[in-house]
C-alpha cells in the first residue's frame, strides 16, 4: 500500500475550493481510494463554501472565485 498526494476540486455557487488529499494505491478492490477522515474534509469544505463561510472553508483549502466571462 502506498500514499501519494493529490489535490481535489470542490465547485460550490461562485467558489472553487483545492483541497489537499491521500490517495491511497492498494493492491485490493477500489484503489486509488481516499481515506473516511479527507472524505469529511471534502464535505465540510463544501459545506463551508455553501455557508459563505469564506474564513472556515480557506482554513482547509485553497480558496478562488470564479468569475464568469462575457461571451
């Protein structure tokens, strides 16, 4: 079993959140997976972002804005 890093993109509204997560490569069933406790980091940054809890959610990601173009 190994560990690599690997970073997430949670699109929440106007708000973009890289999250840093472990994929782990095992040589079993659903590999590469992510562990139950980056799982919930995933969820409470999403919840953060559709808070608008800005301050909660750049605590555990990197946080952007996104700002649509005009076509």
């Amino acid at each position: 079993m190994s560990v690599r890093h690997h970073k997430k993109l949670v699109h929440e509204g106007k708000y973009l959140a890289e999250v840093d997560v472990e994929l782990i490569d095992a040589d079993t069933g659903w590999a590469p997976y992510i562990s139950l406790d980056d799982a919930y980091k995933l969820d409470d940054v999403r919840d953060a972002l559709r808070r608008g809890d800005i301050k909660a959610a750049s605590n555990m990601a990197k946080i952007f804005i996104l700002t649509p173009l005009a076509a």
